[in-house]
C-alpha cells in the first residue's frame, strides 16, 4: 500500500495540530497575514463624511445569514469627533463588513484594523487603497464557547465581555457567552474601535512620523512588526483603556444609538 501521510497523522482535527484554536469572539491580535487585505465588498451604502473638518468615506456591506450591524455610520462618526485628529491622521475608510461564514467560523472578530486595504466593489471599477477599520456584523442570536482554562490574556478579555454587557455563565467546563445587540455594540464602539485606532497611534509613533523626517519607511515597518504580539496588543489596549476612561467622565459614553 502506498505511504498515506494523513493515515500517519493522528493529530489532525486536533488542538495539536490547531484545530479549534484562535476561534473565540475577541479583538484579533495582529498577525503578518492581517498587515494588508484585498476585498471584494458588496455595500449597501457607501458615504461620505465630514468629522472635525476631515473627510471620511463609511462603507455598508449588505448583511446576510442572520448577522446585523450593531452601530450606525452615525454611531462611529460621532466616537470619532471626540478623538484627537492627531491620532487617527491618514485613517480615512471604515469599513461595516459582512464576513463570509467561513470567516466568521474560523476568524471571528468584533473588528480588524488593516494598515493598507485594496478595496474592490461588486460591478464597478471603483478602487479605494489606504489604511482601514472594519467593523464586523454578528449574528446576536449566537453563543460563543470559551475553555475554564484561560491564560491572564483571555481571562481579562472575558472580563472585558463582562463589563461591555455580554453575558457569561458557567457550563461544565466551559464560558458560554451570549450576546446582544446592545452589548455587541458597546463592544464595537466604546472598545474594539478606540483598539484598532490605539494599533494606528502605534504605527503612526513609529514608522509614519519618523518616515517623514527622513528614516526608511521599509525598515520601519519591518521593525514594527518583528515586535512581540503581546507588545502591539498592549498598547492597542492601554490606549482603548485611557480613551474610554476620558470619554467616560466626561459624560460622552456611554449614548444612545444614533440613527442616520
């Protein structure tokens, strides 16, 4: 009989070999695939906005299998007029984005922060290029399972869920997370947003601002990103944390839903 690998293999479909890891409901973690993306998009609206004095293009995917857009163009428009422009300078497209099932089975997340996006449309030649924020639509009506055996990382995004209104219980020995609407938002809007635009400040610090005064924009950002993942999620964190603080004792957040 011919030498068969899979038949050798008895790690396959296992977490040895990576089966069901990376695949709970958290603000992804940068990655070298997750530096740049190509899509294709097929939007429901697509809009131009001024906040503070600057143009931002939104772009709304149509939604589909039972997923939903948890905040308005509105929502994150009015987020973003509480920023500093400083830092989300050159951060002009986000993007409200219904992934493929498969996407959401395999690379769930409440948001992806992209520092150069090709974005395509559905029957037109139109092309937008330029750093990106996605927002993904959830489907609320879905639970999340999450291991009682979790490093201090995924404990303190568990928290995190907690205190955005998601609810947690105990089942045997796992999490199960259900959320809604409401929490999903809170999630999107008051945290995953301010993380991803913390990811920008972090690029801007250190490959935009001193690539204009004359450093190598090349060996910038192959530094930047041969810093550990634990170090870029911290900042990202640590930035969501204080801005969210501020907005909060200023009475700004938490608002209702904002309609267009």
């Amino acid at each position: 009989m011919p030498f068969n690998p899979v038949r050798r293999n008895r790690n396959i479909g296992t977490p040895k070999q990576g089966h069901g890891q990376n695949n709970r409901m958290v603000i992804p973690q940068l990655s070298t695939s997750a530096r740049w993306c190509t899509a294709q998009l097929n939007p429901g609206q697509k809009l131009r906005k001024n906040v503070n004095g600057k143009d931002v293009t939104f772009i709304v995917e149509k939604t589909s299998g039972g997923c939903v857009h948890a905040c308005t163009v509105e929502d994150v428009v009015f987020i973003l007029s509480q920023v500093p422009l400083a830092d989300w300078a050159g951060l002009e497209t986000f993007v409200f984005r219904q992934s493929t099932r498969k996407t959401r089975i395999l690379r769930p997340a409440w948001g992806r922060m992209f520092y150069h996006a090709h974005l395509g449309f559905r029957g037109t030649p139109i092309v937008i290029a330029g750093p990106t924020v996605f927002l993904e639509a959830t489907d609320v009506g879905e639970t999340t399972e999450w291991s009682t055996a979790l490093d201090p990382e995924d404990s303190a995004e568990l928290n995190r869920l907690r205190l955005d209104g998601h609810y947690v219980r105990r089942v045997g020995s796992k999490h199960v997370v259900a959320s809604s609407s409401v929490s999903v938002r809170a999630t999107q809007l008051y945290r995953t947003l301010l993380h991803e635009i913390g990811h920008w400040v972090d690029w801007l610090e250190k490959v935009e601002n001193p690539s204009t005064r004359g450093e190598d924009y090349s060996t910038l950002a192959a530094l930047y990103f041969a810093r550990p993942k634990s170090e870029l999620e911290a900042f990202a964190h640590r930035y969501a944390d204080n801005l969210r603080e501020t907005l909060e004792k200023k009475g700004v957040i938490p608002f209702s839903r904002i309609e267009g």
